[in-house]
C-alpha cells in the first residue's frame, strides 16, 4: 500500500486513519509495554540523533520546521477553497499531511504520554493529599524561598535579579540533571537547548517555552522574566528526556533545578514550586492563601509581580490555552491544561517519603 498515493479510494484514506487513531488509543492500554520497547529503547535513541544533529545549528531548526509547515498547510486550504466544485484531490493531499505529521509525531517524542507514570517509576504514593499535606508542602516552599532569596540579595526587600545571559543560563541547565542521580537515574547528552525564534508569537499564548517533537530541540522563551528561566529550562529538558506529562516535567525541572549547586537556579526552581501550592491554597482556602502571601518577603512579591506585568503586556483577546487543553486531553492527561498543578501531588509524595 501505497499511503502517499492520490489516486486511492476515500475508503482506503479513511481506513489510514482508523488504524492510526486506533493504534494511539491502544498505545493508552500497555504502559509497561510503551516504556520498555519505547521510552526506555527506541526513544533514547531517537532524542541523541536528533540532539546531535541539530544542537550545533545556532537557530531554533524547529521553528522553521513549523513556519513552512504552516505554510504548506495554508496552501492546501487554499487549493481546497479554489477548487471547491472538484476538491477531492486536495482533500486527499490534506489527510496524508496531516496523517504524516501525526505519525512523525508520536514516533519521534508524542507516544511518551503513554509510558509508565513517573510517580511509579520512583515509586512514590499517588494518593490524592489532604489539607494538612497542601500545607505542609506550601510552608516549606515558603521557607526554602524566602531563605534563598535573603541569600542571594541580603535584602528582603529586593527582587532577585539572575547575573547570567540566556545562553549562560541554558549552559549551566544540565548540570542539575547531573545531581538527582541519587534520585532518579536519568542521564542527559548531547545537550540541545534553544531560545524560540517565536519567543514574541508565543509570548501572546502565554507560553514559557516547549519542546518541539520533531527534531527534539528544548525551545526557551528569551522574552519571559529571566528570574524563571531556569526553571523553566530544566522544564523542557525533562521533555527532551522523554517525559511528556506537564507535571511530570514540572516535577522534574523542580528537582534539577533545586538541586542545582547554583544558588539562582535553586531559588528559580522553588519560586515555581511555590506557585503552584499557592494556587492549590486559594482553592482550598482564601483565607489561608492570604496569611501564606503575607510570610513572603517583599523581593519574592516583585519577583511574582515580574510574571503578571509579563502577562498583562502580551495578553491576548484569544484564549489559546483551550486547544492546548483539547490536545493534552487527547493524549490521556485528563485535567488538560491543569495538569501543571497536579505536580503538587508529586511534590507532597516526593517530600513525605524523604522528610527525614
């Protein structure tokens, strides 16, 4: 069979694309299976390849990937507006397109949404957490952030500012990868770690950065507040790794960037984390989440405050995070777009099992 072939039945392009949405749905049923034979085999190898090739090229290849893909996609929209009496061909042009880029996909990075949770990986207890945990976990954010910050400027008061330029932050990203050995064994070469070329585009979207899939670039958003950028770096890399789950990353980009020996990296690392329990307190408590903003020093307030005036700048009247919700949902992430929270869940396991 032919798949690039014009000239087939509509029937036979409709059947391409039962298999191939049925073999994704599958994939969903045999985690074991995806995390032996893919994310602990065929993957690696695919992620070195692509991270060799392309970590030498100073520009995001991957964003040129998207622009010209966008284009050729525009394209055939228009062929099928301009033929619209006769547009069978070029609809048929569309589904093979369409069904290359969803297999090029999950292939190169997409089926590491199905692979085995990284809370049994580490096996950690993945049992929803009660208030007195949230808590827990919330106050000791708190603690660890306030400390670094007086650390770092000697001064509640002052936002902390981060001395590094972007390609220093970046350069100095995966050595935290290097210090959670102990923890989880994960090993990190051919490091390829990029600013968007898109970083305005996707500031409108409120994105901090992504990795793209297809070549395996970590792409970093250059205009966002730099205080985060390590964190948001370590982030990607946890994709770049394989783990495609937001809070699975989130969690991930916490632990390399805490454990980081550098002190800007770990206060990067923990004002995220601290975020994410202060968004989980005000749903719980608002009350609560008052009294917990009031124990931040001054300097985390500004730094927090970096973040919204971000926002507020490149706000968009488009909500974009909504498809990004359909597409996480698509790939067995259930609460969509609110699963960056849920790495509170890992967090609170994480720090329960090894509060001694």
């Amino acid at each position: 069979m032919n798949l690039f072939s014009f000239h087939k039945p509509v029937s036979t392009h409709f059947k391409y694309w039962i298999v191939t949405l049925f073999a994704i749905k599958v994939a969903g049923y045999f985690p074991e299976f995806i995390e032996i034979f893919y994310a602990q085999k065929l993957y690696p190898f695919i992620a070195v390849v692509n991270r060799f090739t392309y970590k030498s090229i100073p520009f995001s290849v991957g964003d040129i990937f998207y622009f010209f893909g966008v284009l050729y996609l525009i394209y055939l929209m228009f062929l099928i507006i301009k033929n619209i009496k006769k547009p069978l061909i070029s609809l048929l042009k569309l589904s093979v397109y369409l069904l290359l880029v969803v297999w090029i996909f999950y292939l190169s990075w997409g089926f590491n949404y199905f692979r085995m949770p990284l809370a049994k990986q580490m096996n950690l207890t993945n049992q929803k957490y009660n208030a007195e945990q949230l808590k827990e976990i919330t106050q000791l954010m708190i603690n660890k952030t306030n400390r670094l910050q007086i650390i770092i400027t000697k001064n509640d008061t002052l936002a902390v500012e981060i001395p590094y330029s972007i390609e220093q932050i970046m350069e100095k990203a995966p050595e935290g990868y290097q210090n959670i050995q102990d923890i989880i064994a994960l090993k990190y070469p051919q490091a390829c770690i990029k600013t968007s070329l898109l970083s305005k585009q996707i500031s409108y979207m409120g994105v901090s950065g992504y990795l793209n899939p297809f070549t395996g670039e970590a792409q970093i958003n250059r205009l966002f507040p730099k205080v985060f950028l390590p964190g948001i770096t370590t982030h990607e890399m946890a994709h770049q790794l394989g783990f495609a789950p937001e809070n699975e990353a989130c969690f991930l980009g916490y632990l390399a960037s805490t454990r980081h020996p550098d002190p800007y990296f770990q206060y990067s690392g923990y004002i995220d984390a601290l975020r994410y329990c202060l968004i989980e307190i005000r749903k719980y408590d608002k009350n609560l989440y008052k009294e917990y903003m009031h124990q931040l020093h001054r300097g985390i307030m500004k730094n927090f405050s970096e973040a919204r005036q971000f926002s507020e700048k490149y706000k968009f009247p488009i909500d974009f995070s909504q498809s990004y919700d359909i597409y996480l949902k698509m790939n067995k992430q259930a609460s969509g777009i609110h699963s960056y929270n849920e790495v509170v869940h890992l967090l609170i396991a994480y720090h329960l099992q090894n509060r001694n």
